[in-house]
C-alpha cells in the first residue's frame, strides 16, 4: 500500500484549510477550549462563572457550547486573565 498522498498538517486547521484570518481564528478556538475547560474543571455553575467573567449565564452557555460568533479575541483574552486573576490559595 502507497501512503504517498496526504499531507502533514501545520498544527493550525484554520490555515490548512486556507481560510482568512487563520490564526486570529486558531487563537479564538485555543482561548475557547480553555475557557470551557476551566468552567468544567473548577465545576463551576453557569451562574458562578458569569459571576467571575463578568458575563450572563447565557453567555456562559454560548461559551461552553464553543459558540466563538459573540466573543471578539480581545473579549476572550479578557476572560482568560479573569481566571488567571482567580487563583485560589489554600
């Protein structure tokens, strides 16, 4: 069997599938995950969350639904230093 026909992926989906704005969109998609996975990983309710993020609880729904068309990069970036900010020492 002839393995000769694909091609090896950049790490960023957005540019192989050569579309505008590949990295602002990578960058978008990364700062997502984290924040859904964060909200997951401190089982926090959707109501505590829009509390820390200074969102609503729809937002925070939209949010963990990986729903990127409501949240500029800039607005994500801000979320991402509200958790930072969060640490809980013990």
């Amino acid at each position: 069997m002839n393995d000769e026909n694909y091609t090896i992926g950049s790490g960023n989906v957005f540019a192989d599938a050569d579309l505008p704005d590949a990295e602002e969109c990578f960058e978008r998609a990364e700062l997502l995950c984290y924040l859904a996975s964060e909200v997951s990983r401190r089982n926090l309710s959707r109501h505590r969350a829009a509390s820390l993020l200074g969102i609503s609880p729809l937002r925070v729904f939209c949010l963990l639904q990986t729903r990127w068309s409501g949240f500029s990069l800039q607005r994500l970036r801000q979320m991402k230093a509200k958790f930072e900010r969060n640490v809980a020492v013990s």
